[in-house]
C-alpha cells in the first residue's frame, strides 16, 4: 500500500482535484473549494451549476481488467503490478444459505472490501473522469489562474459550470466516461443543485433519465444549501450532537466516575460532531448556537 502511494506521489500521477486517501489531504479540501467558489459567484450575483454524481457499488462493481490498464498507464509495472493482479486472480465466493454453502464461483469485478489498497486503487481508476473533464475545458476559470471542473473523494464526485448547457455537456462527459469504465451510477441519489439568490428554471438528464433537480444536498457530509446558507448544515449538527449527548446520559451523569474522565468523553464523541466541517462554516452567523452548544 505505500509503495504504491509513493509511487503515485513522486509521479503526481493523481489529479490535483483527488482528495481522498492523500497525505495531507482531506475532505475538508472539497467542501473549502466547492463553498468558497460558489460563495464568491453568490456574492457577484453569479450562478453555480452543480452536479452530484452517486456511484453504484463502486467498490463492488470496478472492472479489474480496466483497473490493470490503468495501473499500467500510472507507471505501475513489473513485481508491484503483478502482485496486486495476483491478488484478485482466480478469487472466489460463496454463499451461505440456511446453514448450506453454494459451490464457489469466480469473482471477476470489484475490489476487497476492508483492503487498505481498495481506496488507492479506486482511486487510480477514476481518475481518469477528473482528466476528460478537463480536456473537455468545462468549467469556471478562477480568479486565481486556472479552471476548476470538478472534484473527486473516493466516489463522491461533483463537478461544476457557469452555465446550464455548460452543466449538461459536462454531464454527458461523466455519462459517457462511467458507460467506457463500466461505472453505474444512482440516478435517485445524483442530483442538480443551481447556487442562485433567485430561482433558475433548467432540467437536466443523466443518459435518458431526467436527473433530480434539489436545493439541498449532503456532500461529504456536509449539507449544502441552493442559496449558500448554512443553518440547515448546522441544525443537523446539533441535533446529532444532541443525540450524542443522550446515549451518553447514563454515563456522564453518573458522579461515581471520575469528572475528568467524563469531559473527556465529551470532548472526543460529542465536540468532533459538533465541529464536523467547521473549517468551512465557521464565519457564518449561525456558528454562534453551535459555539453556545459546546460551552453548554
């Protein structure tokens, strides 16, 4: 697993847009980007268009003879190349029903679950999406020099365009790249949100299937709003820590343990919720409940 992350870094073979399973990197990294570009367009009375793509089993389903080529282009060759395909060749399974096993059968998709190799080399397979969205130059051009067109943690992607037909076009980049890699997508749960201080009129369609049109979405966890507010993000935060603070009632209300202990406690399930993705809304007004939270 590290030889192959090394390998990756020292080549920059990952697109800069990757974020999960990198040193130094975090989901944090996506839900900064995403907020502050479409902050900054709010604040210029500009629209963001953005979509939400849900894979399909993606762990599940990734095509292993599209994965080896893809390990292959990345570099990975010779003994480390052969030892990951070693690793799934000739795998099987079985099933177990009412006490009685099936008889094995070969497993010729997806990757091992609870593998600390699965994430990187899912990783190394999508890839390739962030990179025909870049050749295709969809995308908002950023103050800062450059185009941001989407953004990838594991198989939560969302990528973004300055206009509605900009938006379906990069659609039907993603459609056609998930079609050539034999990724499914969850139409019900992809989704198009348009941030806009008024409403914007506009459909848009995932293959034949006409894509659900939200003015919320949780992405990363963190749930985003059409207008950039964030009380609906910090609701959900405290409601959860409440219901922390509840399964921890019988322990934290009881004087026979130790004060300290049950801070402690406190601070490391309970404060980690309330502070979930913080760093990016923490200058909003509505932090002060959640601050009030804390010191409560």
């Amino acid at each position: 697993n590290n030889r192959l992350v090394k390998h990756l870094d020292k080549g920059k073979a990952l697109h800069e847009g990757q974020a999960g399973f990198r040193v130094g990197r975090g989901y944090v990294d996506n839900i900064y980007t995403l907020n502050e570009l479409m902050q900054g367009r709010l604040k210029e009375g500009k629209e963001t268009y953005a979509f939400f793509l849900d894979v399909q089993k993606a762990y599940h389903s990734m095509w292993r003879n599209g994965l080896w080529f893809k390990l292959w282009e990345f570099g990975v060759r010779g003994k480390m190349w052969r030892v990951i395909k070693k690793m799934y060749e000739y795998s099987k399974s079985a099933v177990l029903l009412d006490g009685e096993w099936s008889e094995a059968f070969d497993v010729e998709q997806g990757v091992a679950q609870g593998c600390s190799l699965s994430p990187i080399l899912f990783s190394v397979f999508i890839n390739g999406l962030l990179r025909e969205v870049e050749e295709a130059e969809i995308g908002i051009d950023l103050s800062s020099g450059g185009r941001l067109g989407g953004l990838l943690f594991a198989d939560d992607f969302v990528g973004v365009s300055e206009s509605k037909d900009q938006l379906q076009t990069l659609i039907d980049v993603v459609h056609a790249y998930c079609r050539k890699w034999r990724l499914k997508a969850n139409v019900s749960k992809s989704a198009v949100m348009v941030f806009a201080r008024e409403s914007v009129d506009g459909a848009w369609k995932w293959g034949e299937y006409v894509l659900p049109r939200v003015s919320k979405y949780t992405y990363l966890g963190v749930d985003f709003t059409s207008t950039g507010a964030w009380d609906v993000h910090i609701k959900n935060v405290l409601d959860n820590g409440r219901r922390k603070v509840n399964q921890l009632h019988s322990v934290i209300s009881n004087r026979d343990i130790n004060l300290s202990a049950r801070r402690l406690l406190l601070l490391a399930v309970v404060r980690p919720t309330l502070e979930y993705g913080g760093e990016v809304w923490e200058d909003s007004g509505s932090c002060v409940r959640v601050r009030d939270a804390e010191r409560s």
